[in-house]
C-alpha cells in the first residue's frame, strides 16, 4: 500500500494539492493511492510532488525523527 496520504499530512499537503503538482486531477491521484494499478512513471510523479526518493512511498520511514502533523515540528523519539 501507497503511504502517500501519510506523506502529503507529514508535509501539510492534501491529497488535492499533491494532484495539482502532479497536473492531475484529485480523483485519479485517489484512485491511484487506493490500490489502482498504475506505472512506475506516475508513481516517480507522486514522489516527486511530494519531494520524497520513490521508495518512501512504498517503506515506512526508517528514522526516529517525525514531524508534528500539527505544527510542523521536527521531533527525535527515542528509547530509554
């Protein structure tokens, strides 16, 4: 499954706004998220609206460093 609605809240994009820098419309980049097939092509597409390497949209993110959906504060998890 696509991450790219976990990626788009992370960078305080809608799903809208990511299908406009794409020049796509907003149903099709769903479409698309939902588990449409689609080509290696579109999928470059979406990372590169999103400014993420392609293999972010596919891996979770392997760092301890998040960014608040809120306020868009960068913070560090770690284990004690």
């Amino acid at each position: 499954m696509l991450r790219v609605k976990e990626i788009a809240k992370e960078k305080r994009l809608t799903i809208a706004d990511v299908a406009k820098r794409m020049d796509v419309q907003a149903p099709a980049l769903s479409r698309i998220i939902n588990g449409s097939n689609t080509t290696t092509d579109t999928l470059q597409k979406i990372a590169n609206a999103l400014d993420v390497p392609i293999a972010e949209l596919f891996e979770p993110a392997k760092t301890n460093e998040f960014t608040c959906p809120n306020c868009g504060t960068k913070l560090k998890v770690s284990k004690e």
